[in-house]
C-alpha cells in the first residue's frame, strides 16, 4: 500500500492544522490528567487509607473518574485526530467541515470536564466506560458527530477509486460508535432497563468501546504506518480485510465472557467465551499481516508502533485464554482483569496512537519535532511504565485468585500477599505518567513555537503592507 | 471494497444483529422474572426493600462501592464462594428485580456482599466498620457527624470527639440498611427444578 500516493495538494494539511492540534493538544493534555487520577487509584489499591478523608477521591470515584478521563479524555480526542487524519490523507480530497469540528471539541471536552466533575460530586453511574451522569452523554453524542464531520465527508469525497483497510477501521469505528453509544444510552441511562440486564447490556457497551471503537482506531493506525514507516507492502494484505471482518462480528459478542458464572442466562457467558476464542483468528490475520514491523527499522513512531502491536496480539491471546472456564475461576473478580485492560488500552491502543502522533504532527505542522532525544525519553517511559503496571496488576491477581480459591485465606491476607505488586504496578503509573508530561510539554513546545511563527510572520506582513 | 452503501449497511447489519443478541433479547428474556410465590410461608420472594434501604442502595452507588464488592455468588465448585459462606446455592436473575440499579461488581477487593446481611452480628459492627476502615478498606469517617450539643448518648455512637458523640449520618445510616438487608434469598421452584435438570446433563 502507497498511503501516501493520493495525498491532495500540500495545503490540505495547512487547513486543518488549527482543529486537528487542537484535538491533539486536548488529547495529551487528557493523558496527564488521567494517569494523575490513575496513580491516585493505584496507590489506594495498596494503600487504602490515601487520600480517604476526600470524598470526591474514594475509591470507587477516583476510579470512575481516571477511567472516564482516560477513555474519553485521552483515547476520543487522540483516536478522532488520528482518524480523521488517515481518512483524509488515504481519501486524497480536502478538508470539509473543520468549524463543526472544532465546535464539536471544545463542547466534547467540556462535556468530559464536567462529567468528571459530576463523578467526584457522586452522580457517577458505576457503569463501565459509561460513568458520566445521564445528562452528560447527548451532548458527548452530539459533539462525537460534528467532529467526525470531516471523516464523512473525507469518504464520500474520496478521490480514490479503491479503499484501503485503514480507511475500514477508522471509518468503521466513527460509524459504529455514535450507534452503540446511543444504544446504551437509551437502555441503560435515559430508560434503563431493571434487573440484572444492565449488567449484561453494560458488558456488552464495554466490550463494544474496546473492540468496536478503539482496536479499530489502533488498527487503523498500525496499517496506515507500517508501509509508511518501514517501506514495504503489507505481506497478505488480501487476509486484512477479513481481519477486520472478524473483530466487527465476532469482538462485540465477546463482552458477556466477564459474566461467567454470574445470575445471567448461561448462554451469555458461554457465547463470550466461545465469542472470545474464534477472536484469536483474527489476531492470527493481524500477526501475518503487521508482524513484519517488529523486524523493521527503528525510526521513533515505529517503536511505538512495534510495542504497540505487541501488546494488542499478546493482550488478545490473554484474554482468550483467561476467558476459559477453568481460567476464569480463578482470575475473574481479580487484579488481572485490570491488568489486561491496561495491556490494551495503555498498551496497544496508548501505544499504537501515540506513534501515530508522533509520525503525523510534523506534516500536519510543517516543522520537525524540537527534540527526538524527548521522544526516545517518552518511549522509554511509556513502555517502562505499561511494562511495569501490567505485570504488576497480572501478577498481583494471579496471586489474588489463587488466594481468594481457599475459603480460608482472609482478605487481609489476600492484601498483604498482593501488596509488593502493586507498589510495583504504581511505580508503573508513575512512570508513564512521567512520559505523558515528557510528551504534553513536547507538542506544547512544538505548537507555541509555531504560533510565535505565524504571529512572527503576520506581523512581517502588517509591516510590509503599511509601509 | 468499492461500494460505499453495502459496507455501511454491512455495518449495521452487525451491530444491530449483535445489539438484538445481546441487549434486546436477554431484557426480552428477563423483564417477565416475578416475584415466586411461596406456599410454605404464605409470602411473596425476593421481597421489595424498605425505603431506607433504597436510599442506602443510592449511597452505595455514588461512593462507588461496587469498584471492590460484588454482589454475586457463584456456584459451589466454581471459586470458593459456597465455602466462604457467602450463600447456599447460587445467584440468580430472580433475586435481583427489586434492585435497580443492580450493581453486581467486577473486583473482590473485599468480600462479596450478596448475603453481607446475615453475616454482620450488629449494626453498630457496620458503622465502625465504615468509620474506622480496616486494613483493606479506607474509612469512610465523612459519613458520620458530631451529635447535636443537647443530644441523649447514641447508641449508634462510634467515637467522641471534644465531648461530643460522633453519630452516623442519614447517609450512614440508609448505606447500612441496605448491606443489612442484603441478605440470603429464597429457593424459588422453577430455577431449582431448572438447575436440577442442568446438573443431572452434567453428570
């Protein structure tokens, strides 16, 4: 794949320099925000006692709130700016709709800024990835659809006979997201639904967030930059699509697997599981297809690149397995569940967009970055810090499940035994956190120095037009 | 892929097949779930909760305590749930209509809560439990007050603080009558005749 063959005249990247960093800006910005609240939560899982005399950081707020400001802080501005960016550069047309785009941002963060607000004052839901209070999510809806108006009109404005499978996932994930999303809404939050089918429709609206919205923004990337960045075809590229065909089908299905031996109809858990086997197959495609870029060169966005792919092919293939009976007995209700969402949000999504990041904003901006010495620095953190916290919350509930196995074992106990890996799983934290600051003040830099510019050139011109 | 249409309708198609199966249809399934009329002791099961317990149930789900508690037991010979004491058989779909939101958990932080209610001696052992914390639990000391000056000695007191009794909170209070109400639920005929004929396919 050529991603770069029908790119449109040099201007349309200059157009949406304003919305498109203001998106990243936001992003990184949400990054500090949330690894802040969530080393706040990591310390309390050791630590109890820390910062308990605030209410707005008890425990189960200060959770809610990280996870809200982690996926739709960080992951929604990063993953609509990456998006948005491929559908438009593989498309080959120009930018539409970059007002409602912009509009759409300031009212989709302040929105976020609000529902976190909510959270800590205790109007949280206590549903996964839907923490916010009901009437936060609309305006969120609303907001997601004006800043997705470029990518629709991106695609229908394609100057390119064909589509490449980039464009599927990044495409897919903006058209399927604004529909799950109103779906939940509407049963689990404006007319919900009683008993426990909320739990069975909020896994379902969980499990939809991870693999219908953000494995496909991450696969989007990783195809965008592996012939990109290493120069070379995509090796089976006639099986991508297929991979792609198996994560929309089959990944929604996979949700009711966290329900196993739960008050549900068997056949939910047993169809998730079943569900999260067949997955593997689409993990195999996407092996063949982007495991070239781990033999490849070592530009800086492919090592994010190349982590990230090993996280998302290694989170996948946890998971299936995790997800068996026999497995789940053990591990279900523990620390390694956790471990494993951090593997694939902080580690194949975080990584996989963070290398997108780092490969689009010097075309986007026309400069290069102040310094690659930062950027090697964010790398190193960013994977030390996904490194340690994921093998710390894996090993932390691997011995929380066979702990919580003998009815003897008391819960103090279960602490005391856990307690080493999740100093180890915050010092983890802490450094990502380390690297997200690394990053923010990286494009801060970047940005300020080419408003100076621009300010610099535009009083040039004021002075040659007068005199 | 060339046709923009029939991908998008593909799109839809799946999503909307995956939301009939796994949204629409187990609410389809579940809505009809009644309370079980008992003979034996002339009453209705799982009973409706009082009103303080209702509110407790909302103070539950804002300090979001579902983050380190579930609230489910699982069969016996799948974890140790049974061996612990958390319940006799297994939680069903049943045992939950009366509870909106229901919260089940995804952490056992601490212990599963299902049936805390009848393993809890007092409720004064539950408001120091949520006063002082323990090892594994923060305190939740924002929940409770100094007593007014003139009050009479509460009985419910869990500490004094400048001559003055510190007393739970309507919050503290609502928050324990809910776990106390949170007790072992009845044996309702038609699951128990239901998981009979799954055991014996089993065996």
């Amino acid at each position: 794949m050529s991603s770069d063959s029908h790119m449109a005249a040099a201007d349309t990247d200059t157009t949406a320099r304003g919305p498109l960093s203001l998106l990243l800006a936001s992003s990184l910005a949400w990054l500090v925000v949330a690894v802040s609240l969530g080393l706040v939560h990591a310390i309390q899982r050791h630590t109890p006692s820390f910062l308990e005399t605030i209410p707005a950081f008890t425990y189960g707020r200060t959770q809610a709130m990280y996870e809200t400001a982690l996926i739709f802080g960080w992951a929604a501005n990063a993953a609509y700016a990456v998006a948005l960016w491929i559908l438009a550069r593989l498309g080959g047309g120009h930018w539409r709709g970059l007002g409602l785009m912009t509009g759409g941002t300031l009212f989709w963060n302040a929105g976020v800024t609000i529902g976190i607000f909510c959270i800590g004052w205790g109007e949280g839901t206590m549903l996964r990835f839907l923490q916010m209070p009901a009437y936060v999510h609309p305006l969120l809806l609303v907001s997601g659809a004006a800043i997705s108006t470029p990518a629709i009109l991106a695609w229908t404005g394609r100057r390119t006979s064909g589509t490449y499978v980039a464009q599927w996932y990044a495409i897919g994930a903006l058209f399927l997201f604004p529909w799950f999303y109103s779906a939940s809404q509407v049963m689990l939050l404006a007319d919900p639904v009683s008993g426990v089918s909320r739990a069975i429709i909020g896994a379902w609206h969980a499990q939809n967030v991870l693999s219908l919205w953000l494995a496909p923004i991450a696969l989007a990337a990783a195809y965008y930059l592996l012939p990109r960045l290493t120069g070379k075809p995509v090796p089976h590229y006639g099986f991508a699509g297929l991979g792609f065909w198996v994560l929309i089908v089959v990944g929604s299905w996979t949700g009711g697997r966290h329900l196993v031996g739960g008050p549900v109809p068997a056949w939910i858990p047993a169809t998730g599981i079943a569900a999260a086997v067949l997955l593997l197959f689409h993990f195999m495609l996407v092996w063949m297809n982007l495991s070239p870029a781990l033999r490849a060169g070592t530009t800086d966005p492919l090592r994010f690149v190349r982590a990230g792919i090993v996280a998302y092919l290694a989170g996948g293939v946890l998971d299936a397995l995790v997800s068996l009976e026999g497995a789940a007995a053990r591990l279900q209700f523990t620390h390694f569940q956790t471990g494993l969402q951090q593997l694939f949000v902080q580690g194949a999504f975080g990584l996989l967009v963070l290398g997108a990041i780092y490969d689009l904003v010097p075309r986007l901006t026309g400069r290069a970055w102040p310094s690659p010495r930062q950027i090697r620095g964010h790398y190193v953190l960013a994977l030390t810090g996904t490194a340690l916290s994921v093998a710390g919350l894996l090993i932390a509930g691997w011995i929380q499940g066979g702990a919580l196995l003998h009815a003897d074992a008391s819960f103090a106990a279960i602490a005391a035994s856990t307690r080493p890996w999740l100093y180890l799983a915050s010092a983890g934290e802490l450094t990502f956190l380390l690297g997200a600051m690394v990053a923010s003040v990286h494009l801060a830099r970047l940005l300020l120095g080419l408003c100076r510019l621009s300010a610099a050139g535009q009083s040039t011109a004021t002075t040659v037009t007068a005199s | 892929m060339k046709s923009g249409p029939l991908f998008f309708i593909a799109l839809l198609g799946v999503l909307t097949v995956s939301w009939a199966s796994f949204a629409l249809g187990p609410d389809m399934q579940l809505r009809t779930l009644a309370p079980y009329y008992d003979a034996t002791f002339d009453s209705t099961f799982p009973q409706s909760p009082s009103g303080l317990a209702a509110r407790g149930r909302a103070v539950y789900l804002e300090l979001g305590c579902a983050s380190c508690h579930t609230q489910q037991v699982r069969r016996s010979g799948f974890g140790s749930d049974h061996e612990r004491g958390w319940g006799e058989r297994q939680s069903w779909a049943r045992d939950y209509i009366f509870q909106d939101p229901v919260q089940l958990g995804s952490l056992r932080h601490g212990p599963d809560v299902a049936t805390v209610g009848d393993r809890i001696e007092s409720e004064a052992e539950l408001h120091e439990m949520l006063y002082s914390g323990s090892e594994g639990m923060p305190a939740y000391a924002y929940l409770y007050e100094p007593a007014p000056p003139a009050a009479q000695a509460n009985p419910l007191a869990v500490d004094q603080v400048a001559g003055r009794e510190i007393i739970p909170s309507r919050r503290a209070e609502a928050l324990v009558a809910y776990l106390l109400n949170l007790k072992a639920p009845a044996a309702y005929a038609p699951e128990v005749a239901n998981n009979a004929v799954e055991e014996g396919e089993a065996h």
